[in-house]
C-alpha cells in the first residue's frame, strides 16, 4: 500500500504544464448541450457501428452541411443542360 508522498517521490512534476490535452490538427474542442435522448441516440448508434459517438455526430453535421439547399427547379435544370450537352456532343 502507497503512504502519502510517495506518488511525489515516484513522479516529478515540477515542469508540468496546465492546460487542455494535446490539440489535433482541424479539431475544435468545445462545450455545448445536447438534448439527453439526442447524445443517447448517437452513442447507441456509434456503439453499433464500432466507432466513437463524436465522430457519429461530426459525419451527421458536415452530410447535412453538404446539402444542396437551392430551390428543386434549380437542381433539376442543371441536371437537365448537363445531359443536353451530353447528348449534343453524343450526335
């Protein structure tokens, strides 16, 4: 069994720094709240898939992000001029 002061005997910590754990690189670390069901959700689904809940989340965040948001008539003529031009460089 450890008596007291053997743990500073043991380690020296008198060049330690204070502060957040090492940073990675393109990553923010923040504080938000999420609703209890919403965190739950996405630790059961993580779980499931073998991977950590916050990369759950963060692939959630950018595929919605990625949405295209422009009105559906938009998006349906540039999917039409596109296959025009195909097909007049086709004949």
């Amino acid at each position: 069994m450890r008596r007291k002061g053997d743990m500073e005997r043991e380690y020296d910590f008198s060049k330690g720094k204070r502060g957040p754990v090492i940073p990675h690189r393109g990553k923010s670390r923040i504080t938000i709240w999420i609703d209890t069901d919403i965190l739950e959700w996405f630790r059961d689904e993580a779980e499931r898939e073998g991977e950590g809940y916050q990369t759950s989340m963060n692939r959630a965040l950018r595929n919605y992000i990625r949405q295209d948001k422009r009105p559906i008539q938009e998006i349906v003529g540039e999917a039409v001029r596109k296959e025009l031009r195909k097909f007049r460089k086709a004949s």
